[in-house]
C-alpha cells in the first residue's frame, strides 16, 4: 500500500499545481482536459493524512466512475479513482479522496 502513496504526487505537490489543466482518459480513447480546482484537506496528524482533490471538466464529459489516467506537465502520469460529485452550468466535477496513513515514527 505504501508502494501505492509514495508514486502519488503529495498533498503539497498538488496544491502547488492547483487551477492547472491535467489530461484524463477512462481508457475508452477519449481524452479530455481536467483542470484542479481544489485541495482541501481533511485531517493532518501524526497518524493519517486526508484530503479531496476536486477536478473540473467540461460539463459534456460522461459522469461515470473509475479509474483515470490523468497527465500534468510538472506531475506526470498517475491513475486515480475519480467519482462525478455534481454537475452545473460551469462544469462536470469530480472528486479524488486520499487517506494515507503515516508510517510510525514519521
């Protein structure tokens, strides 16, 4: 599981690319820009560390579940479950949610 996290970009990598542009595909062959608009964190102790990432697209994009391969320019490549939480005017978002639990002593 640690193997999992360490591959991820952290909770500061990602805030330091917040309202940047990331390319995702469910990998059906449609590839579609998401952009970050948010992370907010949840809880930060000596145990755990939580937050959400909340992502914009295109309200026209499907609203399905999984797993998507996102690019960014700085981050690379990496695969996130990402779940459509709702839909407007300005978009279709989706939500990413991170727990990771701290190793003893870290």
């Amino acid at each position: 599981m640690s193997e999992i996290a360490i591959q991820l970009p952290s909770k500061s990598e990602f805030l330091a690319v917040n309202n940047s542009i990331f390319t995702a595909s469910n990998g059906e062959g449609k590839d579609f820009e998401i952009c970050l608009v948010s992370v907010e964190e949840i809880v930060s102790n000596d145990f755990q560390e939580n937050f959400t990432l909340l992502f914009r697209a295109e309200p026209d994009v499907g609203t399905q579940q999984g797993i998507y391969v996102l690019k960014h320019e700085e981050l690379g490549e990496m695969d996130l479950f990402l779940v459509p939480i709702k839909k407007d005017e300005t978009g279709l978002y989706f939500e990413a949610v991170f727990n990771l639990i701290k190793a003893a002593g870290a």
